[in-house]
C-alpha cells in the first residue's frame, strides 16, 4: 500500500499546482516591496507596525516553503 505523500510525489501537475500556489502567496508582498521603493504605496512598517510586520514575514515564509516542496524533485528511482 501506497502512503499518501507517494502518491501526490509522483504526480508532476500536483507538485506543480502546489508551488505555484506557494508563489502565489508570496506575490502580493514582493509588489509591495517594490512599488514601496518608489514610493507608491504605504511602508508595510506604516500599515502593520513593528509588531505587526510578523503577518506579512509569515505569509512569505510560509508561501517560499509551500512552493519548495511544489518544486522538490522527488526523485523515484
């Protein structure tokens, strides 16, 4: 019998959909920081506070390590 994480490791669109998504996650807070160098939205410091600036950290951490394990090559050899 076949755990679970074999299956979803050998099926490529799944790992696939699950690290996009993971990117997708992080998309949001990487335009931030870009349009906030130019100046044309608020600092995440303005928004969130110093406290608070562990939401967005959190919500990029979490989506780089959910699209790391989309985008591991699981080799099956």
């Amino acid at each position: 019998m076949k755990n679970l994480f074999d299956q979803f490791s050998r099926s490529q669109l799944a790992r696939r959909i699950v690290g996009v998504v993971g990117l997708l996650m992080v998309l949001p807070m990487a335009l931030w920081l870009l349009l906030g160098f130019i100046g044309a939205v608020p600092s995440m410091l303005s928004v969130f506070g110093m406290e608070g600036l562990r939401t967005p950290a959190s919500i990029v951490i979490g989506g780089l390590l959910i699209a790391a394990v989309g985008f591991w090559d699981y080799d099956t050899d």
